[in-house]
C-alpha cells in the first residue's frame, strides 16, 4: 500500500498532539522556559536548512516574491480566519490560537527533504523506511508543540497527508518526467528556503518578532518556477 507511510504520519502527528494535550498541565514559567527552548532548536534547524542552498540569490528572490503574492492573497488573515472559525467549533483553552499552531506545526512537518524523498520512496519502491522515520520525529515534535501552541497543531495532520499522499500517488510519473537533477535542485533550494521561514518561527516562538509566517509560503511555489526555468536554460546552453 503505497500510502501507508503518509498515513502513518498523519497519524502519528494525531496522536503527539492528542499526548502533548494530556500532558499541557506544567507549570506556566516551566512551559514559557520549554517555549524559548523550543523556538531556540527551531532557530537552529532553520539555520542549518537554510545554508544547505547552492544559490542564496534563489532563497532571496523566492522569499521576496512569495511575501509580495502573501501579502496581496492575505494568507495570514484567512488563516486566521479560519482559526477562529475552527477555534469557535472545538473549543479553545486560550492558550495559542489554533492558526498559530496549525502554520506553525504545518511548515515545520512539510518542508524538507524527507517529506519529498520518503513519498517518492512509497510511491515507487513500496518503500516506507524513510516516512516511517520521520512519522517518529512528527509525532514527538507535534507533542512538545501541543504542550505551548494548542491543539491547533493537530489540524498540520491534514496537509501533510495530503502532500505526501500526491507525491506518493504520483510518484512514478514524477520520476518519469521530472529529471533527476531538476529534482535534486528543487529538493536543495525548497530545503533553504524553507529553512529561513524555519528560523522565522523559532523567532515567533522566542517572542523576539512577529513574522507573518503564512505570507511567506507561496515562495515555496516561486522556488520551484525559479529553479525549472534555471535547469532549462542550462540545457538549452
């Protein structure tokens, strides 16, 4: 079953939160000092993703465009909107907004390569191994996470069902029409630019600023454009 992988994740991440809900009963300063642990690691993934990229000027101007189209599309405010449509539905403890801990948990979970690799894996090679891994990793993040951000982190389970399940499903005409260099490029610059929204939420979670993280996705999308236009023009040289 070529989905199994995703859905394990997705379930894994369910049961993290539904964990790190039970055990939300710390103490307040114990939960801001684990809060500013949280979001000083995050910092450091995010750094570490973000000087994986072959070619910052690519990391720049996707980060640059893809705030541009946020900002113009509003993600944030629907986001929020729809944080507090599912907030006024289940309930809220008031600890966290549920958009806060759904963006958060969801850009975490999603961006990287073992999210790309291991659905290629399941999708061509019945090959779980790698999406199993990262199963283990989400649902103990999504636990420490649940214990500061709110049940929000939960809904991050859908997305990554969804993303994970469509490259597995298509993962052979993936492999088919997509070159491999392409998507070795893509993989890299999609891991640096991803790692700077990374940073920005661990900058989120220690309080220093507020970035408006849900703005910053569609450079994920740019990414991807840049980097096909880049390997076409190559070939044709």
């Amino acid at each position: 079953m070529f989905l199994l992988g995703t859905l394990v994740n997705g379930l894994l991440i369910i049961i993290g939160t539904l964990l790190g809900k039970w055990l939300n009963r710390i103490p307040e300063g114990m939960k801001t000092t684990v809060m500013y642990a949280i979001g000083l690691s995050v910092m450091v993934l995010g750094l570490q993703m973000g000087l994986k990229s072959e070619n910052f000027l690519i990391v720049i101007i996707s980060l640059v465009v893809g705030a541009v189209a946020g900002e113009l599309l509003k993600l944030e405010d629907k986001l929020n909107d729809l944080g507090g449509w599912l907030e006024r539905r289940v309930g809220s403890n008031g600890k966290g907004s549920i958009s806060e801990g759904f963006v958060t948990a969801t850009l975490i979970f999603v961006i990287g390569a073992m999210a790309i690799i291991g659905a290629l894996d399941s999708g061509i090679r019945g090959d779980h191994d790698v999406l199993y891994t990262k199963s283990i990793i989400d649902g103990f993040t999504a636990l420490i996470l649940t214990t500061t951000l709110g049940i929000g982190v939960i809904f991050s389970a859908v997305p990554v069902v969804l993303y994970e399940g469509l490259i597995a499903l298509f993962a052979t005409q993936i492999n088919q029409f997509v070159p491999k260099e392409l998507m070795d490029q893509f993989i890299t610059e999609m891991t640096a630019t991803g790692g700077v929204m990374i940073f920005a939420i661990g900058l989120n979670l220690t309080g220093i600023v507020k970035i408006k993280l849900a703005n910053l996705l569609p450079g994920i999308v740019v990414t991807g454009i840049i980097v096909t236009i880049l390997y076409n023009y190559h070939q044709i040289l």
